[in-house]
C-alpha cells in the first residue's frame, strides 16, 4: 500500500519534492518524527504525529512493529501515528528496511538526534579564533545518548545539499544529507552504527550551479593510500610516553641551545629490501639510532601531510590533518614521534599553508565557490606551482591553518614547524609580471592579509605550546621576520638564512685560484648575522633539479672534492647559527637526490664517502659539547674577527664565544698548506687542536700541528699574544685553550 502524494499538505509535498532532488539543506525538519499539523495532512483529522524517513534503495521499510508506507513516486516511507504509540517509540528508534535486491538492513535514524555544535563553537569558528577546531569539524566517533556513530561537519555555505557518503551506503549522495546551522555554512549529521576505519566523503551540491562533486574532509584525520583518495574516521589509541620530553620542551630555550637539524624525506631516506616504503615504526629505529650515532639533535621531515603525488615531496597538501598512509597508520605516525621523543630526539615538519593543489577531490573550490582561494586569480592562483593561494583574509581560512599548525603540535607533539615558501606569501606580486597582481588597499605590493595571518600564527603557537619553534623559509629582506609582534616583526622564532647559503655555495663551486678574488662572500655574512635569528639551511633544494649533490658542486679531483665537503660542513657547524642538513649530504651521496629511491647507503663502505661522515659525526660531536658554539648564536658577542683580510691566501679565522668558553676557528680555503701561519690568540696558554678537517680519520692528509700549540707573548691581529700554525690544505683547525 502507497500514501498518495496528493493527500499530503504542500509543505509536505514541497519537503519530498525538494529531499528527492538532493537540495534539502535541512532534512531534520521533516525525516523523523515530527508532530502532525492540521493543515499538512487533508484525509486524517485527528492530532497525531508524522513518522517520516527517507531510503533511497529500499523496498520496505518500519520502525520497531510500526510498518511505513512509501509515499507514492517516491523514496520516502511514512506512517501516521498516535499519541500513545509516539510513547511507545524510543527517542532514538530504530529503521529496518529491505533493499530492492533483497537484503536486509537495520540502523538507528540519523534523524532522531539534535545538532551538537554548540553556537560557541559556531561563533568563534565565524571570529577565526576556535583553535582546536580540529575537534569539531571532520569525523569523530562518539556516543550521544548511548548510540555509538561517528560525528560528521564541514564547512561549504555555497553548499544547497551536503551529504555524507561511504562504503556505508553505497557512495550514494542522498542517502544522508546532512543539516546546515543556520547561517554558518557549517553542515552536521552524526551517523549511528558507523566506527573507526569506516571510509567517507562529502557530496556537495552548489546553490548557485545545481552541480554536484565528492569531496574529501578537509580535516580529515586519516586518507586511504594513494592513489585512493577516501577519508578514513580514525580515532587514535596511542599511549603517549614522552612526558619527560615535553617537560623539557616546555622551558626548552632555543635560542641558547644546541639545534642542529637532519633533514629527512621518509620516503627515500631508507627503503625495505623488496623496494617498497618501510611503515613509521620501521622508520622511527633506524633513523633515531642513525640520528644519535651522528650527532643530530633535531629531525626535520620534508611534508608528510597527505598527497597524491610523490614527485611533490608533500608540498602539494590535499590531508592537512592526516599524516600520510604510505607509511602507515596515523597512530603509526604517533609511535614514530614518541620513540624520537624518549631518545632526546625533536622532530620538526615542514608545513605548507602559502598554496595547495587544484586536485578536483580536495580543497579546490571546494563547495563549487572559491571558499579556500581568492576568486581572481590575480590573488588566487600561483602560476609557477599551478597551484592555488589561501585567502589569508577569510576568517574560517586563517583559522583552518592555524589550527592545523597546532594540531600538529598539540595532537600530534611535533616539536616546531618550518613554514614553506614565505616570500610567496609575503608578497602579492612575488613571481608577476605587471598586470599579473592586484596592490593591496594602500596601493603597495605587501600582502597585509597574509602578514595578519603569519603574525597570528606565531602568537599562537608560542602562547599555546611553550619551547616550540616556528621556522620560515623566507628569501628576501623582509625585516624583522624573526622578532616578536609587538616590536613590529612577524614573530617566526628563526628564519632560514638563504643568502649565507647562496654566497657560500657560490663561493665553494669555484675554483680554488679564483677564490681570493671572492672573499666577501665568506666574510659578507657577519653584516647581517644578527639582525634575524638565522637557521643555516644546506637544504634539500640544493641537491635537486639538475643542481647535483653536494660533494658534486666542490671543484677538483676527487681528493679536493672530499676536502671541499668537508670543510664546507665544518665552515656551517662553526658559523653562528642554528644548523641544517640534508639527509646524504654528510657521507657525500655522489648522485643527485631523488625522492623514487633510497639514499646510496653502500657508500659509506667507500673510504672517502666514511671518512666526509666521520668528519659530519666529529663536528656534530663538537658543535654539542661546546657552548660557545651555540649559547650566543643570535648574539654579535658571540663572535670575534680574528682575521677577515687574508684574502690572498683565502684564510679566514675567528673566535667562537660563550659565557666561560672560546674556541679559535681557523681556516684555509686553498688546496695549498700553509706552513708557519700566525695567527692572534686571545689567551695565553697552551691549545688543543680539538677539530682538524685534515685529519687521515676523515680522509686528508694528516697535516697539523701535533695535536697542540703553545701561545707566544706576540700581540697580532689585535690580539695580545699569537702562535704559529700549520694550516692544511682544504681544511680548518679548532683550538680551544687547556
């Protein structure tokens, strides 16, 4: 037996119509159990209620011993009942219904259940202030009012129809349409019966359009491996054990401390035997027994948000809440930081909140408008990444960012960020030509809305997460990047020193014989070391794209390319700053990174490839155990001119300072030994060569001064007493006095 559809009330009628064409935007109004009016229903005079559910591919259907009755033409299913039996039902009843082909199916109603986002967190999502909004919008599993589900939001108010969609029903759209919260443009249905490991998507249809598209959760925990796309509901069951840790991170003082950085690609640092990409777990022993051997005291991980494309590195993001499942699950991901963590180990991440990927099932137009992104390309799209931009002034995208980053950090104990191509976001002209960009409301080319969002950022993750660092990769003279917000600066806590490596690198490509004619761009440097707080980046940028491996840039045969390294990765050890080094560069990988297989590990069997990693090793060594190699790293008294001039014989020389150390760095730039060499001490006294890059140890040719030299009562270079050294060829020595 049908209802007739004419019986029904226009509204009734209207309701139907419009929930079978998919633009429902709150189904809530009429699925469920609703109270009858006298004016929607003609044929029953009598009060009453209206038991009403909506099944797209069912043949019948009834709730407890009530059957429903499908409305004529269409897929829903409704009974009429009485006061007494509305009694008799539970809040939340439960549907039963037999598919068209046969099989039989059960399930507490969505429809049953009140909205659960609570108009605060509605009001400071709408502000850009909800912080852990991590924890309200995505899918969570949950129990409300004794019925197990998972909890689903998303934001899409150019949306007229969200649905959720999943293995659960069939991928299809109309199965569960979800309700929107008044004006928010925030959708929520919370499904009964689904749990963890459950695979979903939201179908979205535009208002404007009437087009439909599937989506992924923007803060999705987890995402099936690629290429699939589905999101995964996770909850986590990891049992953190890195307490000791994160006390310490808490009072953690960067800025005096010891931060030198391996710079990881987990996909390609080391692979199983067949090829195949090693799990988290797997990944978190052999790189923390490799990382403590060496002498690292931080891991930073090139982007392991979620992505489609391994030839993106993880710099084209479509997860932003899911660490990505090619190496594993989440929780995984938990067990790797926390196994870091309890061997003193800090983790960094590379984080991308400047562009993100036009891929049709993520963030890209995303309710069928421009949500995410500027609408005019001018402002919306990056032409060299073919990529789209933020809108930084959109309130619920600069709190999406800012919570991801404290996800991160929060959730996830990640210990600092490194935030990815800053200057594209700084300015809006940046790689434009005329035309190609709009100015700001001032007529200028600076991006105000962007710096808002990086100066709320940082105020963030400082206020919430004590001893974590925020690191931009920025490579312009923007002033300031580093200082706090309130003396006008943007409030990173470090930023990555491009132009030390650009000269340095330059420097060290060329020719030995051409080098006196280059010297400023060694010494060049110290006129801006400290006007930022600087991390030193031999990054992984420089070892791609045709630009060869490190040990491959250094000029000569293979022993002066050797010697060439290693001096170059003392020179970076002993240079203020905070350090940071590509995964391969400290055994001399002779090929160019790539990201499509393991590093060439069987070269650290090669005597000249053991010997530039036992040098890596020695000066990590040194560079921890030595304050005045880090206490005054952003300080101008930490460091000492010995002598900057000597440019015709390429031999630079310096005093490292902390509170009760100093320790003389002296080196030679020439394949060329430079016997007799005097050189200024502070200090009278006898020392110990505590670093000699020269060493036969590491490979060279085991010139040197014995072990130790002795002050002689001479002033020189404006110091009040001097010795004699031998320098080696390539090489730099350490002193420090006894």
């Amino acid at each position: 037996m049908q209802i007739s559809l004419q019986t029904l009330g226009k509204v009734l009628q209207t309701n139907i119509h419009v929930l079978a064409q998919g633009r429902h935007h709150d189904p809530f109004v009429f699925l469920g159990c609703h109270p009858i009016d006298i004016t929607e229903k003609q044929q029953h005079k009598e009060n009453g209620w209206a038991l009403c559910v909506w099944l797209p591919t069912a043949e019948t259907a009834k709730v407890d011993d009530i059957e429903l009755q499908r409305v004529e033409g269409t897929d829903v299913f409704m009974a009429f009942i009485t006061d007494k039996q509305k009694e008799g039902l539970p809040k939340h009843y439960v549907v039963e219904w037999v598919e068209k082909g046969g099989s039989e199916h059960a399930m507490v109603s969505p429809y049953t259940f009140l909205p659960q986002l609570g108009e605060l967190d509605l009001h400071l999502f709408a502000e850009g202030q909800h912080w852990n909004l991590y924890d309200v919008l995505g899918a969570h599993p949950k129990v409300i009012d004794g019925v197990e589900g998972v909890q689903f939001a998303v934001w899409a108010p150019s949306a007229e129809r969200v649905s959720v969609v999943g293995d659960f029903n069939g991928w299809h759209g109309l199965r569960h349409p979800m309700r929107v919260n008044g004006g928010s443009g925030v959708w929520e249905l919370f499904i009964p019966g689904l749990q963890a490991g459950d695979i979903y998507k939201f179908e979205i249809r535009n208002r404007q359009t009437g087009h439909c598209f599937v989506k992924t959760d923007p803060y999705a925990a987890s995402m099936e491996y690629r290429p699939k796309t589905g999101c995964v509901v996770y909850e986590s069951q990891h049992k953190w054990n890195d307490q000791a840790w994160l006390t310490k991170l808490a009072e953690f003082d960067w800025q005096k401390s010891p931060i030198n950085i391996y710079e990881v690609h987990l996909g390609s640092w080391q692979r199983a035997d067949d090829g195949l990409f090693l799990n988290y777990r797997e990944i978190a022993h052999r790189l923390v027994e490799y990382v403590k051997w060496m002498g690292y005291t931080h891991i930073e991980l090139l982007p392991i948000s979620e992505h489609p494309l391994d030839e993106s590195w993880g710099y084209q993001t479509t997860g932003y809440f899911s660490p990505t499942s090619r190496f594993g699950s989440p929780d995984d991901f938990r067990y790797f930081v926390d196994h870091c963590h309890q061997n003193n180990i800090g983790v960094f991440l590379d984080w991308v909140p400047a562009h993100f990927p036009k891929d049709e099932f993520a963030l890209g137009r995303f309710d069928g408008s421009a949500l995410y992104e500027h609408e005019d390309p001018r402002r919306g799209e990056h032409q060299d990444w073919g990529t789209y931009i933020f809108n930084f002034g959109r309130n619920e995208v600069k709190n999406f960012l800012i919570s991801n980053a404290l996800y991160w950090l929060k959730e996830l104990h990640i210990d600092g960020l490194r935030v990815d191509a800053v200057a594209s976001m700084l300015y809006l002209d940046y790689s434009r030509e005329e035309g190609q960009w709009l100015p700001n409301e001032h007529g200028g080319r600076e991006n105000l809305e962007a710096i808002e969002f990086m100066r709320s950022l940082n105020e963030q993750v400082h206020s919430q997460c004590p001893g974590a660092v925020v690191m931009a990769e920025e490579s312009t003279s923007w002033p300031m990047v580093s200082r706090p917000n309130w003396m006008g600066g943007l409030g990173f806590s470090m930023k990555w020193n491009m132009g030390w490596m650009n000269d340095t690198l330059d420097y060290f490509e060329k020719e030995p014989i051409y080098r006196p004619y280059h010297h400023n761009q060694l010494t060049f440097s110290q006129v801006y070391a400290y006007s930022e707080n600087f991390v030193l980046p031999l990054s992984h940028d420089e070892v791609v794209h045709l630009k060869g491996s490190l040990i491959a840039k250094m000029p000569g045969d293979d022993w002066q390319k050797a010697a060439n390294l290693r001096l170059l990765l003392a020179y970076q050890g002993l240079h203020p700053g905070k350090k940071l080094l590509f995964m391969g560069c400290e055994f001399a990988q002779w090929g160019e990174w790539s990201e499509s297989r393991a590093l060439d590990w069987h070269l650290c069997d090669h005597p000249l490839n053991r010997g530039i990693q036992l040098l890596a090793k020695s000066v990590n060594e040194l560079y921890q155990s030595h304050p005045a190699l880090y206490e005054r790293d952003f300080e101008s008294s930490g460091f000492e001119w010995i002598d900057c001039h000597d440019f015709q014989q390429s031999v630079l020389s310096f005093i490292r300072h902390s509170d009760h150390q100093k320790l003389i760095c002296v080196f030679n730039f020439t394949p060329v030994p430079r016997e007799n060499y005097r050189i200024g001490l502070p200090q009278p006294g006898q020392y110990i060569e505590v670093l000699n890059s020269d060493s036969e140890l590491f490979g060279g040719s085991n010139k040197g001064n014995a072990g130790s030299v002795t002050s002689e009562d001479y002033a020189w270079m404006n110091q009040p007493y001097s010795a004699e050294l031998t320098l080696p060829p390539l090489s730099v020595v350490v002193l420090k006095l006894e």
